[in-house]
C-alpha cells in the first residue's frame, strides 16, 4: 500500500505539476512561462518525486516505466495492474483539481475541438503543430525508448545512484523541448488519459496512441538494455 500511495501521490504531482504549469503559466502576456518553462516544470516534477518518494515505490510514475522495468527484469509482473491503477487514480485526481481550480476563472470552458485544449495530447489536427498519427506514433516511441534507457542506465547498480533523479528529470525535460509541438508530449499514458477524460471528443479518442506508442517504446528499451547494454557481472 505504501508503494501505491507512493505512485498515486507523485503522478498526482507529474500532472498538476507539469500540466498546471501549461494551462495556467505558459499563456501570460510577456510573463508566460511557454514550452521551455512547461519544459523545465515536468522535469522538477518527478525530478522532485524521484527524491521524494522513490525510495519506497521505485518512482515510476508512468505506466510505460512500469512496463519498460518489467522487460528489464527490474520489476515484478504481479505488480504491473497494482502500480497502473495507483498512477491513473493519481494522474485523474490532479486532472480534477486542476478543472477546479481552472473553474474559478470567470468564462473558462474547454474547447475539444482546439489543440491542446487542458494540455491534452494529440495528433493531426490536434497535435499543436499540425504533425500526423505517424509523426506522433515515431515521435512517442522513439522519445519514451530513450527515456527508459536512461531511467535503466541512470538506476544501474554500477551508477551512481544519487544522481539519477537528475539524469531523469532533465531527460524529460529534453523530451519536452523536442515533443510538445508535435504531440504536446505524452511519454506517459496516465497522463494522457487524465487530460483526455476532462476533455472528451477527439482528444479522448486519440488516446489510444498516447498508451501504444509509450509502452510499446518502454518495453523495447527495457528489452535492448537487459540485453545489450546492461552489464551482470558483480557489482
């Protein structure tokens, strides 16, 4: 349970972290934080949590790390489901708060049929820049596989483990600078599908790709590190 609780709690602050970070700092006229501040925001989130509460659950918060441990052998099958439902419980409950807060602003409404619309995920006409399901499925998969490499290169037992909430959290922070134009960047399905819930239409029909593309980038990395690159003499 603490395990859970620990997954629930730091997803919950990937979300309202990052996302919260989209919808009410990125816009300001001449103060707003734009794509490099929204950037920076998802990194800190499980930069922060990483230190936080990774020493009890791992830190996944991301049900494509989840998966892309389990194909590196660093993570027990059994759990998969457990730790997936803790994180998009999490990822909801901040989507949640952050429609409430969202609320109180006089003449806010979502619009579904805008891009982007309460920092959703998309592809097509509602990518950001207009890049399609392909683009969008290339992009998911290929930025989610690094990620994982470095999540599985960064907690190694011959790493220096200190350090490796920062490798991560600046990891996401690059997929972030590279990704939100294309995709508004997902790498993280939880966090697509708490947005998306919020939104529905379109974006909520989209969110197929945004698990696909993820857990299927994460399970291929976990499967070229055990592989290719990890390194099993004795530590």
């Amino acid at each position: 349970m603490r395990k859970l609780l620990a997954e629930f709690f730091g997803t919950y602050w990937l979300v309202f972290g990052g996302c919260g970070s989209a919808l009410f700092a990125a816009g300001i006229p001449d103060l707003g934080i734009g794509f490099v501040g929204v950037s920076l925001a998802f990194g800190l989130t499980v930069l922060t949590m990483a230190y936080a509460v990774g020493h009890i659950s791992g830190g996944h918060f991301n049900p494509a790390v989840s998966f892309g441990l389990w194909a590196g052998g660093r993570f027990s099958a059994k759990e998969l489901v457990p730790y997936i439902v803790a994180q998009c419980v999490g990822a909801i409950a901040a989507a949640g708060t952050l429609f409430t807060i969202a609320s109180g602003k006089a003449g806010f409404a979502i619009d579904a049929s805008k891009a982007g619309a309460f920092a959703s995920n998309g592809f097509g006409a509602f990518s950001p820049d207009g890049y399609s399901m392909q683009s969008a499925f290339i992009a998911e998969f290929v930025l989610t596989l690094f990620f994982l490499l470095v999540i599985l290169g960064a907690t190694d037992k011959f790493a220096n483990g200190k350090f490796a909430g920062v490798a991560i959290g600046l990891a996401l922070t690059l997929i972030h600078l590279i990704s939100i134009p294309i995709t508004n960047t997902s790498v993280n399905p939880a966090r697509s599908l708490s947005q998306a819930i919020f939104v529905g239409g379109e974006p909520l029909s989209q969110v197929w790709l945004f698990w696909a593309a993820p857990i299927l980038g994460a399970i291929v990395a976990g499967l070229i590190y055990k592989n290719l690159l990890q390194d099993n003499s004795e530590a």
